[in-house]
C-alpha cells in the first residue's frame, strides 16, 4: 500500500490523536481508567477491556510503526506488515499487545505510553518527505512505501488515518458520561 496521506498530515493526526488519548488520561481517574468491560467498540466479541488495556493495544500498534520505521531503514521488513494482512494475523496482533502488557501497573502503562508516542512522532519528524514516499526495498505482491506500511499498523484504511483511539471510542464525551452514570 502506498501512502494515502503526506507526512505533516500524519503527524497533524497524530498530534490530535495523542491529545485526545492525553485528555482522556487527565480526566478519568485511577478506577475508571482500571475498570474492566468499559469499551464498546472495535473489539472481538469476548473481550472486556478497561481504559488502561486499551492503552496497551494502541502501545503495541506504535512500537511496531516504531519498529517498522527502523527496520525500512535498515531494508527490513518488519513482521507486523504481513500480520496485518491476514484476520488471524491482525487478531494475534490485537490479543497479544494486550496480553504482554497485562502485568504493568496503571502507572507502567502510561509511562509506556508517553515515551511510545514522543518517540514515534520523533521518528516520522526525522523523516523526510523522500523517505516517507520511498518505495519497499524488499519485495513484496503491491507497491509499499514507508507512509503506507504506518497507515496499515496504525489503523488500516476506511479507518481514519493515525486516529486509532475513535475505532474504540467513537464519542469522548459519551464514553466519560456512561463511565461515571
């Protein structure tokens, strides 16, 4: 897949989605963010996730888009771009980054967070608009270009691109008012 969106515009979305993940860590408090069955959406029917397994899922997706930026440079390429393709590789993907992660405290897992997503806007930062366009140097069955393997880790189109957190919670304000009615 190539790039449906240019590099400022990702890390615009980016810096919209982190600060909507952030408001959401200052507002809701240590309970609620604790409590497990308390997303709706865009999870496999047995799942009951709190706030704070959410934020393991959507760590896992920016290590990897971490992950995968290095190993595009390094001429790699990184397992995540296959495992996205396929149900029960995406499945293994979504199950595991929560379930490696179910160990850490609420506090580890923000820790995480915060230093996952500065280091994965610091990397698309570095980028060039020539690296983020350039073509796979590994083969592959369609063109890839590093702008389009993010958008397939991050959040695969129709979804919206770098805005993960609204396939899980669609309305911040109705996800606060059911949380605390």
């Amino acid at each position: 897949m190539l790039a449906t969106i240019n590099r400022e515009t990702a890390l615009k979305q980016l810096d919209i989605e982190h600060q909507a993940v952030r408001g959401l860590i200052e507002t809701l408090t240590e309970e609620e963010m604790t409590r497990p069955d308390t997303i709706e959406y865009g999870l496999y029917w047995d799942q009951h996730l709190s706030f704070k397994d959410l934020m393991a899922h959507l760590v896992t997706y920016e290590v990897f888009s971490v992950e995968a930026i290095d190993d595009w440079k390094n001429g790699k390429k990184h397992h995540a771009i296959d495992e996205m393709q396929s149900e029960s590789g995406s499945r293994n993907i979504h199950y595991a980054g929560i379930d490696n992660r179910r160990g850490l405290s609420l506090t580890e897992m923000l820790d995480e967070w915060e230093r996952t997503q500065a280091m994965l806007m610091e990397k698309i930062h570095d980028l060039s608009d020539e690296d983020w366009h350039r073509k796979s140097s590994f083969t592959y069955p369609v063109p890839l270009d590093l702008g389009g393997i993010l958008e397939i880790i991050l959040v695969a189109p129709p979804r919206p691109p770098y805005r993960h957190l609204p396939v899980h919670i669609p309305d911040v304000s109705a996800y606060i008012h059911k949380m605390r009615s």
